[in-house]
C-alpha cells in the first residue's frame, strides 16, 4: 500500500497480482533482445548449458511465475554486483550444484531479464539487473536518497 500525494492510500495493484507485460511463455515465444522487467520468484538452481556453461563465471537461478507453469533459467555474473544483491537475499551457502527442491530458498524479485543474441539457450537468460528485492517497487519521495 502507498500513500500518495493527495493523501489517498492506495494498493500497488501490480505486485498484487505479480504483473508483468508477458508471461515467460510469451517471452520464450518471441525472444525479444532488449531488456524486460518480470515479477518472479528465484531460487538457486544447478542447470548451466550452452553460453551459460561455465559455472565458474555464471551462478544458475530458477525463475518462476507464481500461479503459473512458466520458467526461465536465469543467470548472474558471478562477482558483479547483482550477485551481490542476489547473496544478500538468498544467501551464499546454497548456491550451485546438486540442490533439491526442499532445500531451495525461494525469494520473490522484481529483475530485468535479457535474450543473449543467437542464444542457444531456449529459456536461459542473462540477469541484467535486481530491480527490487521483492515485487514492489520501493521509492522515497521525489528528490530523496
């Protein structure tokens, strides 16, 4: 919930529902190249293939829709800052190889996502950005830090 300007307290009808402007079938279906913004829920996961083969350079995530069946396989440059971020909320210990489900910490992301040109990959995508560390997103008032 938010309060706005006018002192009206209003629900943020879109982290409500997790919306996104396609769902992640949709974006497998047409592969765009730019940069897309998608509610999603990530956990680490053990899948590396094609351009993403190399763990040693790439963490692997899952990345689901709630209410949905719809998957990618998202990956982060090991190191950079949005892998930082990604520690922060899921943790160092449970990256990687060999996880069950069960042991999977799973965390809702707002992230911007992006096709590699000539991907091989049909759902791997590059993880450009940790938008918000859930579904909302989170801002002070104009002008603030």
């Amino acid at each position: 919930m938010e309060e706005g300007e006018d002192g009206e307290v209003r629900v943020d009808w879109e982290s409500d529902v997790a919306y996104s402007a396609m769902t992640l079938d949709e974006y497998v279906e047409r592969k765009p190249l730019e940069g897309m913004e998608f509610r999603v829920n990530v956990a680490y996961d053990s899948f590396y293939s094609f351009e993403f083969s190399d763990p040693d350079r790439y963490v692997s995530l899952f990345l689901s829709e709630r209410d949905r069946p719809g998957f990618l396989f998202g990956y982060v440059e090991r190191g950079s800052a949005v892998h930082e971020q990604m520690v922060e909320i899921l943790g160092r210990g449970k990256e990687g190889r060999g996880l069950g489900k069960e042991e999977r910490l799973v965390a809702p992301m707002l992230l911007r996502l992006r096709f590699l040109p000539d991907s091989r990959g049909l759902r791997s995508v590059l993880v450009e950005e940790l938008v918000s560390p859930g579904w909302a997103v989170v801002s002070g008032p104009e002008g603030a830090e």
